[in-house]
C-alpha cells in the first residue's frame, strides 16, 4: 500500500473515528437525558408513595385505639380511615402493578382486625413492615439519579418520610397504651426505642437536606402542639406517662396534628424537588440541543478540513518525491527543494533542505578526512597518491621541473623503545607541523607511512630541491622536540626530465636515495645522483637519541 493510499485511508478513519467519538457522547448525554426524565417520574412516584404511607400510618394508629377499644365509635372512624386508604391505593396500583402484591394481604389484614381475632402487637408489625417495604422502594427511586443535589433531596425527602414514619409508630404505641392497661415498662422501652431512631434520621434528615426544605420544616414542626407531642413521647420513653393527664383521644389528635405538618413538610419539600428537576431537565434539553446542532457543525468542519489537508499532503508530498528523485539521480546534495508553504510541509521542506546541507558538508569533510592522516593532520598516502597522479597529467599538457623528497626519522623506533609511544607521536606531529612551516603553498607535504614523509615540489629542479632538502634537514637537527631533545632524518631527493611522466618511478628514486642516505650514516641528502660524488650532500652523523 502506498503512503498516499495510507493518507486516504487515515484521513477517512480520522473522520469516521470522530464520527464514532461524538456519536457516542451524543448517546450519552440522551442517556442522561432520559435517566433524569425517569428520575422526574421517580419523584411523581414518590408523592404518590407519600400519601399513600401517610394513610397506612394513619390506619395504623387509629387500629391501635379500636383493637385497645373496639367500640362502634371507634370502628366508624377506622372504617372510614381504611376508605381513604383504599383510594390511595388505587391511585397508585394503576402506576405500579408491583403494589398489588405488596397490599395482597392488606384486606385480610383488616378483616381480622375487625373482627377481633388479631392482637394489637401483630396487628401494629403488619402495618409497620407493609410501610417499612413501601420506604425501601421510595429509597430505591432516590438513587436513580446521577446529580448529587439532586439526589440529595430526594435522600432527605426519605429520611423525613422515616422521621414521619417512627412518630406514627410512637402514636400508635402510646395510643394503644393510653386505652388499655399495658404494662407501662414494655411500652416505655419501646418509645424510646422508636424515639431514638426518630432522632436519628430527624438529625440524618437536617444533614441532608437543601436550606429551603430545612427551613420549612423548622417553620412547620414548631410550636407548643408539637412540643406537648415530644414531651409526651420523651415522658413515655422515660416511663414517666402522665395517664390522668392526658387523654387517648387528645394524644391521637395532637400526634396527628404533629403528623399531618411533618406530610404538609413532605409536600412541600417534594414540590422543591419537582422545580429543581424541572430546572435540571430544561438544562440537559438546552444542552442536548446544543451538542445535537454542535456534532453537526464539527462533523462538517472536520470532513472539510480532513479533505483539505490531506490533498494539500498529497500534493506536498509529490513535489517533494519528485525533487527527491532528481536529487538521488544526479546525485547532487547541492540542489535544495523550492519552498512553496509556510507550514509543516514547509518545516519538512527546511529541515530536508538542511540535511542536504548537512550530507553535502558530511562528504567534503568525509573525503577531506580520508585524505588526512590523523595522527599528524596532514596528507596522507593516499591523498598523495591522488595528487601525483593530477601532477602528472597536467605534466603531459605543460611540461615543467618536478621534484620529490623523501625523509625518514632516523632511529624512531629506538624513540618509541625509550620514550614510548605517545612521545614518538609527539615527535611525528612536531615533525609535521616543523616541515609545514618550511614548505611553500604550492608544495605538497604529506606522511608516507610509519616515521616517513614526502614533500612534492612542482617547478622545482633537482639541485634546487635538493638545496631545500638540505634547509629541513638542518632545521630539523636544530630542533628541540618534546621529551626527546635533538632528532635527525634521512633526506632522499628526485626528480623528473622534462618529457617524463612515471610517478611510481619518482617515488621509486627518492626511495632508494634515502635508503643510501640511511646506508651512508644517516641525518644526510642524498639525491637520485648520488653516484657522482659532486651530487652526495653529507652532513656530521646524527646524535644519539
């Protein structure tokens, strides 16, 4: 697969990709949306769970004054408490089909009450678990939202729901003991029981719910009604029940009373909910609006976008493969790409551009490099070679004097054996740089190998280069090198006719004259005439390194 299909291929998994991304936010912000209309439903729900609690728990203290006294009064007054039950429960069963089994019993329930056969004690736990299953399933609904107020209030609404509840079971309680003789102790253990777990979630509930409910409820459940109902009860927990001073139907009325303002507190905090939701649920429909007309509006602006860029890549990248080409065929580093854009393909286009810079330097110093010896920094072999080789074709256009010297430190290796090796490279490089020094521009000094070296003289004749030969190597014996003191060389000079053109053979003879010089004593010229004595230059010995 080529890089342009790959490109297309990106481009449209870009775009799809994003496509999915933001497909699925959408999908979760409607998910929300629908979580908080089922929460909506869960708190209409909850108003009907409410009243329909708050008619149990009525039912269940005035059944707690007809089973203490089952007169035709008090069986009236149940009856027609059960009726208003049954409307409740009607209302409800045709939202939740789930209550139908829960109030199953209820009328057998009711059946032995009436009759009699059902003590007050049975009696008062069927009631309180038919409500403590109908709270449970209110809690439930409190959770099924992911707003934290939100479900905060829903939370407190319950926990005030039990504040009702426990105050309707200490009614009842107190209800049934006030009509019959009860033993007061059992009676009081069990109000101070339900008196604690009333605090509990009354303090649960202040915990929990928003300013406005709190200071509703603190405006409602205020009074002396309701604080004759408290000390009633706290007097009760502590066994300390006034009988002769208050009545059975005087506590019902007044625990009512405190009952009915703690479900006028339910209301009223539920209608908070209702508008806090409404709020919410009007804020994710703007939101959800929004992000439906925003998917759009991005999802055209990026295909437009991703369709633009990637031909501007494609068309980028041509130009550049085609200079690319150009530059590997001619194999010219000095050629540099046209600059066409001022943005990342024009980055890339600097920056390759600067690597052509870079391989371009990177040669010419790869190539000066190769021409170099390291250790002195001056030609080697060969670069030298290559150099003769120039100098003697341009020798068959314009023959001219060509002159060569060759010299060799006498007795280096007794340099290394007493000095060591890192001091004889610092004699060589001396050495190099003290020849450098005498050379001409045009001349040519490089290292043979070892402790030779070898200097090209272009339009030098034999006797003139032989008399520079002479100048070095006094100017070497001269010389105070590092650590070694004084140091001599054998100097062998040759030269070319006029119509010659052997470099192998110049080299050859200014070879074999320093090898005479060598042989003759060494710190010497010897030129390739050394045969005739008028040509052999000769110099004291050399010292002792």
């Amino acid at each position: 697969m080529t890089i342009k299909a790959r490109i297309i291929m990106i481009g449209i998994l870009a775009v799809a990709g994003l496509c999915l991304l933001l497909f699925d936010r959408y999908t979760h912000e409607f998910a929300h949306y629908r979580q908080q209309q089922q929460v909506m439903s869960a708190v209409t729900s909850t108003k009907g769970f409410s009243s329909l609690i708050h008619e149990l728990q009525k039912e269940r203290g005035i059944t707690a004054g007809f089973l203490a006294t089952p007169s035709p009064e008090q069986r009236m007054r149940l009856r027609k408490q059960q009726a208003h039950t049954d409307l409740e429960v009607a209302a409800m069963t045709e939202k939740k089909a789930r209550l139908e089994q829960l109030l199953d019993h209820l009328p057998g329930l009711r059946a032995q009450i009436i009759a009699g056969t059902m003590e007050h004690l049975k009696a008062h736990q069927a009631y309180s678990s038919l409500i403590q299953e109908l709270l449970d399933q209110v809690g439930h609904l409190a959770r099924l939202s992911d707003d934290t107020l939100l479900n905060d209030d829903l939370v407190a609404h319950v926990q005030l729901m039990f504040v009702k509840e426990y105050l309707g079971r200490v009614r009842a309680k107190i209800n049934h003991a006030l009509r019959t003789e009860a033993d007061d102790g059992e009676m009081a253990m069990e109000v101070a029981r339900l008196q604690a777990v009333f605090a509990e979630y009354e303090r649960q509930f202040r915990r929990n719910a928003a300013a406005e409910a709190l200071a509703e409820y603190d405006r409602s459940f205020h009074g002396p009604d309701i604080d004759k109902v408290l000390q009633t009860m706290r007097a009760a927990a502590r066994d300390e029940l006034a009988r002769d001073e208050t009545s059975a139907d005087e506590w019902f009325r007044l625990a009512t009373m405190a009952i009915d303002r703690l479900k006028e507190v339910e209301d009223r905090s539920l209608a908070l909910t209702v508008a806090k939701n409404d709020i919410f649920l009007r804020t994710l429909r703007q939101r959800l609006l929004i992000y439906t007309i925003g998917v759009l509006l991005l999802g055209g602006l990026t295909l437009i976008l991703v369709t633009h860029t990637v031909r501007g890549i494609l068309r980028a990248l041509g130009h550049m493969l085609t200079e690319i080409g150009l530059i590997s065929e001619q194999q010219d580093f000095s050629r540099r790409i046209p600059l066409r854009t001022r943005d990342e393909i024009g980055i890339i286009t600097r920056a390759f551009n600067e690597l052509l810079g870079i391989a371009e330097q990177l040669l010419k110093d790869k190539d000066r490099q190769a021409g170099t010896d390291h250790l002195t920094g001056i030609m080697n072999r060969r670069r030298f070679t290559e150099f003769l080789n120039r100098e003697m074709a341009r020798r068959q256009r314009h023959a001219e004097p060509l002159s060569l010297i060759m010299f060799d430190i006498d007795h280096f290796k007794r340099v290394n054996d007493v000095y060591g090796h890192e001091i004889g490279d610092l004699v060589l490089r001396e050495m190099a740089q003290l020849v450098s020094s005498a050379v001409r521009r045009t001349d040519i000094l490089a290292r043979w190998g070892g402790e030779e070296f070898v200097i090209l003289l272009p339009g030098t004749t034999g006797e003139a280069a032989t008399g520079f030969a002479e100048k070095l190597r006094a100017s070497i014996e001269s010389h105070d090198f590092p650590q070694v003191g004084r140091a001599t060389a054998s100097f062998g000079v040759a030269s070319l006719e006029e119509k010659e053109t052997d470099g192998a053979t110049l080299i050859k003879h200014a070879d074999q004259a320093m090898y005479t010089a060598k042989q003759d004593g060494r710190n010497r010229v010897v030129n390739q005439w050394s045969d005739y004595p008028s040509c052999r230059i000769w110099e004291k010995p050399d010292p002792l390194l």
